[in-house]
C-alpha cells in the first residue's frame, strides 16, 4: 500500500510485508523521515516489492536502503506532518557512515519500525523528557525534612562545620561509627558530603535546598535515559567520525518517559534521603555509557579503549560510595559486552561447551578482547569489595526482626517462600505503582507459612513470566530480540540483588527506593512489549492515544504522591490505607499528632501501634510517657516495665521508668533504673540530668551536682542542667560558685533567657544590681510574657530602692500571672511602703 498524497511506503499489517513504488535513487543528502503508522486513503494498485524495512533515523543521519528512498522523496511535504510518527531528521550529519549503517540495517531487524510514537531530535527529545520529570516532582520542593530525613540530616553531626571530613569515611549514612555494632553499615561518604555541602551552601537547615538537588538530579539520569536507551534497544553503532548513532529513537523516547515519570520514583526524588539512590543511578548510568565509548574505534584502529574501560570501573566505584547498588553496574557492563559487543548466544555457547568440550577460546570467549576486559572488571569489583569490607568491618549489620520478618524464619521453606513473595510485590509495584507506602514492615505484609496461602498465586506468575521472558531471551532465533530480552532483564535483576536477601539479610520488607535502577530494564521489557502490541494492532492511533494516557495518569499520580511527602502527617497518613497492619505507621501517625500537642489523639495510635505487634517497645515507651504526664503512673509503670523486659537494653525505656519510680516515690528502684540506662547507653546526658533530679529530691546535694555536671559535659548545650546547678548553688548559700557555673553556662548558650534570669537572680543577692537589671532585661527582651521574669526585676527595684519601677513591673507580672506566687505579698508591701512615702512627703 502506499500513500495517496505522497506514495510512501507504509506497513501492511496483516503479514509485515512491504510494497511501495518509485525508481529515483536518492544518495548523499539527508531526508525527514516519515513513516505513516495511521490509518490513510491509498490507491488500489499493483506495486513493487521493497526489499526489509528501512532503519529508523539515526544520530547521525538518516541514511536509508535505495529502495525505500526511493519512495520516501515525496514525504517531505509538510501537509502530513500531523500524522502520528512526526518527522524529522535524528542528529544530523554524519554521510560517511553511510556504509557501515546500511550493512547494520540490512542485517539486524529494528525496535523503532513496529513502535508507533514519536521521531524527534535527539536534544528535543531529552528537552521533553527532562520537563516530564521536573513537572512530576516539582511540588515537592518546599516540602519539609520527612521521615528518616530527620536521622540522616538534621541529627547526623557529620553535615557540621565542626565534624572533620576524615570522619565521613569512618562513619556510616546516619552519622554512627562503621565500627560499632548498632551500625546498618550503610557506607554513602559521597551522598553525605553532597548534605554537608547542602547545609553549608545553605547557612542551617532549610530544605527547599535539599529537595531542589534531589529533583535536579533526577531530571539528569532521566535525560541520560534517551541515550542509555538507544543503546539497549537500538545497539551501540558509531560513525566514521565517533559520534555515536541512534537507531531506536522512538523506542528510546518513549522508554525515557515511562522511566521519567514513574510514581514508584516519588520516594527517591521527594525524600531527601533517597537522594543516595539518585546519584548512585547517575554515576551508574555514566559508568554504562563510558563502558560504551569503550568500544569507539580510535585512529590507531584499536577496537576498544582499555582507558575507558578504567574510567567505568571508576565511576563504577563513585557509584557504590553513593549507595551499595552502584557495583551491579560493573556486572551489566559484562553482560552488555558479551551480547552487544561481541554477539554471544548464550545458549549456543552452553551447547558447544557441554556437548563439543570446546575450549573457551573456541567458542568465542577471547574474541575482541573480552576476556581481558571481564578480568579487568571482576578485578575492580573485588578491589571494590575488600576496601569496602576493610572499612566497614567483620561485623554484619544489625537487623531485628520487626524489620525484616522473613530473614528471621526458622523454616527455609519460609524464609524462600517469603523472600520470593516480596520480589512478586517489587515487580507489582513496578506495573501498577497505585498502593505505596512510606514503609512496609511491622505486619504490613503478614509471613506466608504454607502452601494453601492465597498469596502463592503471585509467586507462580511472577516466576511463570520470568521463566517466559528468559526462555525468549535464550531460545530465540531472532538475534534483536535476544539482546533486547537479555538486557531488559539483566538491568531488572542484577541491580536489585543487593536488596534480595540472597547474599546478606537487609533491614526492610519492600522498599521502592532499591527499585529505582531496576525499573530501568522495567521501562525496556515495557517498550519492547509495546513495540510487539504494534505490531499486531489494526488501530495504533487509539494504541499509541493509551500509552499517552498512562502518561498522563502516571505524570498526575506523581504529582499527587509527592504531595504527600511534602509534610508528615501527609504522608503517614496516605499510608494507613495502604497498610492498614503496619505498626510503624500508627506509630508515626500517633508521635506526629503527639509532637503537636494532640496527647489524645496520639494514645489511639500509639494503642494501635502496640496491639498490632505487641513487641513494639518504641510505642510501649512513646505511650508510657504521654501516659506518665498525664498522671496515669500506674499504667505507665507497666508499659515500660514490658518494654525493658521484652528489649532490656532499652536505654530510654530504663530511663522513663526511673522518671515514673520517681514520680511514684520509690527513690531506690528509681535510681536503679537510671544506671542501668546508663550502663547501656554512656554516652546520656538526659539520663544524668533525671538522676540529679532525683539526688535533689534526696537532698543528697553533691551527688545532684555531679550528675548534672556529667549532663553538661556530655551535652554542653544542656540548658536545665544549667541552670539547676545554679539554681541549687543559689539555694545552698553557694553565691559565687553559683554566680561562676551561671556565667560558665552563659558562655557556651548566650542567647538563653532562662540562664539570663538564673544568673540575674545571684547577681541581684549579691547586690551586684546593676548586671543583675542588665541581665533581667535582657531575658524579657527575649521573652516578655514571662511572669516571673517581671516579677523577679520588680523585687530587684525594690531592694535597691527604685520603687516606680519596682510597681510597674509587679503590676505587668501580675497581669500575666494574677496568681503570681509571692508576687501579690511583695506588691502589697511595695504599695504600703509608697503609701508611707506619700504621707511623710505630705507631712
């Protein structure tokens, strides 16, 4: 059939035959090309056989077989430019790979003929994807620090001036020693020092900053997604003069955007943290694509570039400082060279090997140096491996079992049983990212413990498409398919392995984080399945209008997703309907409301929280001390009492019940609990300070002090410990060693009103007035509405005899504190004393 207006060729879709008509030979310049997918009225007339279907525009040209040249001469009329498969010329000019094109084209079918979607230039099309991602996530700029954010960033004191950059190397993502035993083990320096950058750039910590990063960085692995796709679907082809070319610009354009826009990124791009997973994907992307340049044939004739090879090992490296995926980019770099490079057939070199006994220099193994460039990749892996575990340590993670149940399992049966479930729920997530979640653990997915579970359903299609896809990958005739099937798949497996539990156990149930570079091969299998949907599609318009539409609806569910990471509350909240079993986000749904003040509210979740899996001791101690201050000690007593039981070195759980003991009087358990906080976490100022409290209400003086003091050296930033140091100096008689703790303190927290009045206090006793006013007014300067600051400065007027300015301030403490103690008593003194005054004047 050909086209009525311009006697194009166009594909018959009944049996892939193709017809056209036209002599002219057209040679040595370039063309629009445009290729009729729709649709259109055709002449009813004998024509000519055309030889196999032209290539789709390359890189560098859009050299095309004679035949089908001859009869695209007439496409270039602007009238049918509306039609689907716009046209234009793909990264011009490159004529002199005329020859080694044709001879591509003539011998290796091509993705783009069967896929019925848009041909624009290269720059347009990165233009157009990298808006698709920005307009995706970009709501989520000014979103707060969410979740985990907190621990990475705002607590993690290796973003401070003050932390020397030596220690990022020594310490692990959330800031701990790599040594010690609570450590995760997650060793990401080079994402920590993009946040320390972050804060300093930023003078504290302002998110917008973070989140802009976050979303810059994802635009830019998106844009290199046009190339690293042209790569996987179209083959690697270079140009007489090294410009590479591209034979799949359609397939790759739209594999782009289905990898730009997919909701199950939200996590990545609108959680800071998962900033290491962005630039681990970046560094991984340019390590492929340097392997690539590799293979660009210099002037000395060399077939591939042994520097290049280096420099992807390198970047390969860059990559696992970011995030441990980063070193699967050096096994799909092997797995690329073998079938792209050197066109190995997998299963034929199984055959030869096993039934012949050929050696491996036979059967291909040492062609174009492959072996060579695989030693240098496994040595750089494994440089990679024993640096890493020198640093990290011969101690493995530290994981419970609320984390991730299934490693935990007695059963082997279980544990594989369990395992593969969860890969069913990653690929799930990856075809239809509706239902996510800030996180999966804690009950959110109840364990599979025998065959009659329902659930082994998604385990047998999961496996029944993978055995599917792999047979396709290795039995194929077709060497394009192969290639594309064996990749697709090799981008969807090898960089999810780490997050397995095949080689280690990990601290997480399902994490859309890890399937970041996995939906790579995602978007791959999608577009191939796509291009064979066109294939065999009578109508592609409405076929090409859906895959718009999934577009569209993925663009808009990002939107909505992102959203919802901008605050917490959102975003616990968007996850009670997701996981309606998961403890932890009652949890986080009851500490949110109770940061807020709503005590009421927070009990019902942490409740929750606790029935749901009741070995939650974070809940148990969370409710114990919403509990404790509302003066329901009892129950409080009990629920921390488990919690210790259940988890006995529970620092902060032995801590609170030493707070209620206290409250309840029984001073001896009390101080016991508090040593035994102390003996498992040292380091507690907070615990210290509680001890002083209760060696005060023991009037055992000395030992307050040093606890106290212990607090401050901890923490020298500890302000109540301060100040009740003074406080009981000042109460003791002990004014100058009162007055030296109080400027001692000031030094280190200048700016803090309640040291300020403290010391002004002293001050005042010893009759120092003068620094003592100094002092008062410079605490109501920073907080007026304090009763008792006003309250104090009048008593100070009145002692050193400023009485006008003794009544005003009683008067303005007063009307802040009506029940002011002692405040009414020293007005009225104050007031009989003018009133004296006034009759001796009068006298």
């Amino acid at each position: 059939m050909v086209c009525h207006s311009c006697g194009a060729p166009r594909r018959r879709d009944t049996r892939g035959s193709r017809r056209g008509s036209g002599s002219e030979n057209v040679r040595g310049q370039s063309f629009l090309y445009l290729r009729v997918v729709l649709s259109a009225p055709v002449w009813s007339r004998s024509l000519a056989p055309l030889p196999p279907p032209p290539p789709s525009p390359a890189e560098e040209s859009s050299f095309l077989p004679e035949s089908a040249g001859r009869a695209l001469c007439a496409c270039l009329s602007p009238l049918r430019d509306w039609k689907l498969g716009i046209c234009s010329q793909h990264n011009a000019g490159a004529p002199h790979s005329k020859q080694a094109f044709h001879r591509m084209a003539q011998s290796e079918f091509n993705l783009d003929h069967e896929i019925s979607w848009f041909v624009l230039p290269s720059y347009w099309a990165k233009i157009i994807v990298g808006l698709m991602s920005c307009m995706c996530f970009a709501n989520s700029y000014d979103g707060d620090f969410v979740f985990d954010d907190s621990e990475a960033i705002i607590n993690n004191k290796d973003l401070r001036a003050e932390t020397p950059l030596g220690d990022l190397w020594h310490h692990d993502f959330w800031g701990g020693k790599l040594s010690s035993n609570t450590s995760h083990k997650s060793y990401r320096p080079l994402t920590v020092l993009t946040f320390r950058m972050n804060y300093l750039f930023a003078g504290g910590f302002h998110p917008v900053g973070f989140h802009v990063i976050n979303i810059i960085l994802h635009c830019a692995i998106s844009v290199l997604m046009v190339d690293v796709f042209s790569i996987l679907l179209g083959g690697l082809q270079y140009s007489s003069k090294g410009r590479r070319l591209n034979l799949a610009p359609k397939a790759s354009l739209l594999a782009a955007s289905l990898f730009a826009v997919h909701p199950v990124h939200t996590e990545c791009v609108a959680g800071i943290v998962g900033r290491a997973d962005l630039l681990c994907a970046l560094f991984f992307l340019l390590s492929f694509l340097g392997y690539c340049k590799a293979f660009r044939e210099n002037k000395e004739g060399n077939h591939f570039s042994t520097l290049w090879v280096l420099a992807s090992v390198l970047l390969g490296a860059i990559a696992m400082l970011c995030k441990e995926q980063g070193i699967t980019v050096l096994g799909l770099n092997a797995v690329f060279d073998a079938l792209v490079i050197n066109k190995l057939n997998i299963l034929e070199l199984i055959q030869k090997v096993l039934r012949k006994g050929k050696s491996l220099e036979n059967v291909g193994l040492f062609k174009k140096g492959l072996l060579f460039r695989i030693t240098l990749l496994l040595s750089g892996g494994a440089i990679m491996l024993v640096m890493r575990w020198r640093i990290m340590g011969t101690g493995p993670p530290a994981f419970t079992e609320v984390d991730n149940p299934a490693s935990f399992a007695d059963s082997l049966f279980v544990r594989a049983i369990n395992y593969n479930y969860y890969y069913s729920l990653n690929a799930w997530l990856l075809l239809c990212p509706w239902w996510l979640c800030f996180d999966w653990s804690m009950g959110c997915i109840p364990l599979i413990k025998s065959v009659s579970d329902w659930r082994i359903i998604a385990l047998a299609a999961l496996w029944f498409c993978l055995i599917g896809l792999i047979c396709q990958a290795l039995c194929s005739q077709d060497s394009h398919k192969r290639r594309i099937l064996t990749l697709g798949l090799g981008f969807l497996i090898i960089p999810f392995l780490p997050a397995s539990n095949l080689f280690f156990r990990v601290g997480f149930v399902v994490a859309e984080r890890v399937i970041y570079l996995p939906s790579i091969g995602y978007c791959m299998l999608l577009t191939y399945g796509f291009s064979l949907l066109s294939k065999q599609a009578k109508k592609k318009k409405t076929l090409a209008a859906a895959v718009l539409g999934i577009l569209l609806i993925d663009v808009l569910h990002c939107v909505i997703r992102s959203n919802q990471w901008r605050s917490e509350e959102q975003l616990f909240r968007s996850a009670l309907s997701v996981c309606p079993l998961n403890a932890k986000v009652h949890y986080n749904v009851g500490k949110n409301l109770a940061d807020k003040g709503n005590q009421t509210a927070a009990i019902k979740y942490y409740r929750e929280a606790v029935r749901l899996n009741p070995k939650y001791v974070h809940a148990m101690n969370n409710l114990g001390n919403i509990l404790k201050e509302r003066n329901e000690l009892q129950e409080a007593e009990g629920l921390l009492s488990l919690a210790v039981q259940i988890q006995p070195d529970f620092a902060a759980a032995w801590m609170n019940l030493g707070i209620v003991q206290n409250s309840l009087r029984r001073f001896e358990e009390a101080e016991q609990s508090y040593w035994t906080a102390l003996k498992h976490r040292k380091k507690y100022p907070d615990c210290y300070y509680n001890l002083g409290r209760l060696y005060a209400d023991l009037n055992r003086h000395i030992d307050a002090l040093n606890a106290w003091r212990n607090a401050t050296v901890l923490k020298p930033e500890h302000s109540l410990a301060w100040n009740n140091m003074i406080i009981l100096l000042d109460n003791t008689g002990n004014l100058a060693q009162a007055e030296a703790v109080g400027r001692e303190a000031l030094e280190l927290i200048p700016n803090d009103h309640s040291l300020m009045f403290s010391l002004a206090n002293v001050l005042g006793k010893s009759q120092k007035y003068k620094e003592s006013e100094a002092l008062f007014l410079k605490a109501i300067k920073a907080n007026p509405n304090a009763a008792s600051y006003h309250g104090n400065l009048a008593v100070l007027y009145h002692r050193w005899g400023n009485l006008d300015l003794a009544k005003k301030h009683y008067e303005v403490s007063l009307k802040l504190d009506p029940a002011a103690p002692g405040t009414k008593e020293n007005y009225s003194l104050l007031k009989r004393k003018l009133e004296q005054l006034q009759k001796k004047g009068n006298v």
